[in-house]
C-alpha cells in the first residue's frame, strides 16, 4: 500500500471508530488521541521515497547490529542478489556471490552489536519502481574497525514496500575516510 493510502485508511479508520455512534464521553480522549497523533501521521504520511528508500536500508544495518536474522530478510526481496568485490593477495579481483539465508544465518551467530556498519547515504536515484542507493561504509566488529567500502544498492518498490534487489559491495582495510 503506498504511504498516501496508509493515512487515508488510517483516517478513515479513526472517522469509523470514534465518530459514528452517539457516545460522546469519550471525547476529549479522542481529541487528545488525535491531536498527537496528526504529529506521527503527518511524518509517515510526509515520507518522501528518499526517506522510504533510506528507512529500509536503515533497517538491514540496524537488523544488523541486533542479529535479527529476520528483520534482515525482510528488507530484502524474495530474489535478491549479494556480492562483494575482493582482491586477492595478487591484487586481482574475484566476484563472491552470497546466499540470503546464508547471510542472514551467519548474522544470527553474532552478538548484539557486533557487526556495526556505519553508512553515508550519498546518491539516490529513482525511475518509478527502481531506485539505485550509493553508501560509502566503515565496518566495525566488537567495536574494533574491520573495513570500509561502498554498497551499490539496487531496489523495487512492490506491494509492501521497497525491496533490496541486489547488494553488491567492495571492501578495503586503507583510504577509508
């Protein structure tokens, strides 16, 4: 459901529950009620793309930290790609493809707050359903930095929302900003 439709039921759902019927006593709770939450459905109802496509990428890293293996999956679509970009000792490139479940299993593994990526969103770019994300990274391990890098983020905006697609990433231990 897009977000302009999620307040427009919400609305509606407040008109139906509180204001048909004769039951007026509860009224100053029902201003009050409403009054604070216009102040939370105007920052959904507001949301740009930008802040939707932000809050789902927010969401993996914060999945991240608390090692929900869960939370992790379900920012991604059901056919999503991962890669990373690795250079061997040689200095050659070698492309590793990753699994979701895989991915989302190793994380469980971990304590909470041991995997620590720290994002800069830099570029955004949309066309309808598709959008491209550009974040530099620094990640930290137990609190100790590991690497840093840039993840290439490609989404779709489907039915619940925006999806990660494809996640493909570099990682280095120098020039990290």
């Amino acid at each position: 459901m897009h977000h302009y439709q999620s307040c427009i039921f919400l609305f509606k759902r407040l008109k139906r529950n509180y204001f048909s019927g004769s039951n007026n006593s509860n009224m100053k709770y029902l201003f009050a009620f409403l009054a604070s939450s216009l102040l939370v459905t105007n920052t959904v109802c507001s949301q740009t793309p930008e802040d939707s496509i932000k809050m789902t990428i927010n969401n993996l890293f914060a999945a991240m930290k608390q090692a929900d293996p869960l939370a992790i999956k379900a920012t991604f679509a059901d056919s999503a790609i991962l890669q990373t970009i690795l250079r061997n000792k040689e200095g050659g490139l070698s492309i590793r493809t990753g699994d979701l479940n895989s991915f989302a299993e190793q994380i469980r593994t971990l304590k909470q707050g041991d995997a620590d990526e720290r994002i800069r969103f830099e570029t955004i770019k949309i066309d309808g359903p598709l959008a491209i994300v550009w974040t530099p990274y620094s990640f930290y391990y137990k609190a100790q930095f590991s690497h840093c890098g840039v993840n290439s983020f490609q989404l779709v905006r489907m039915q619940g929302g925006w999806k990660i697609q494809y996640l493909i990433d570099t990682r280095r231990n120098q020039d990290c900003l």
